[in-house]
C-alpha cells in the first residue's frame, strides 16, 4: 500500500456486519440450545470475522508504516 492510497473502510464495515448480523446471534441462540447446525454456522461466521479482522489489522499496520515520523 502507497502513501497515495486512501482509507478504504469495506473489510471494517464488512467485520462489524458479520458481527453484529441478526441471523448469527439467532444461530448463536440456536447453538446453545443444542442445534448442531447452527453450531457450525456459527463457527463459519467467525472464521470470516478472524479472516477480516487480520485483513483489516494487515491494512493498518500497512498505514502506520507508511505514515510521517513525528516528534512532539
């Protein structure tokens, strides 16, 4: 990533809506109450949450090197 390129917040956006989805917390429920399935909806969700929030955390270690030293 070059210094030009601007802020591109998707993968952020996308990480906070997989999170925060309805239909995840409704399989989360779903799970506890013994649903295998939604067990494994579940664990699928947030294998994509782990996979954007590396992405993510990879994009802002890439902004941080390319931002200005400065002292003060």
């Amino acid at each position: 990533m070059n210094r030009q390129q601007s802020f591109n917040p998707t993968k952020f956006h996308q990480l906070l809506s997989q999170v925060t989805s309805e239909e995840l917390l409704k399989d989360q429920e779903k799970a506890y109450k013994g649903n295998k399935a939604a067990g494994v909806r579940v664990r699928k969700a947030m294998l994509t949450v782990k996979q954007l929030a590396q992405e993510t955390r990879q994009e802002m270690t890439d902004i941080k090197k390319n931002l200005p030293v400065t002292k003060g």
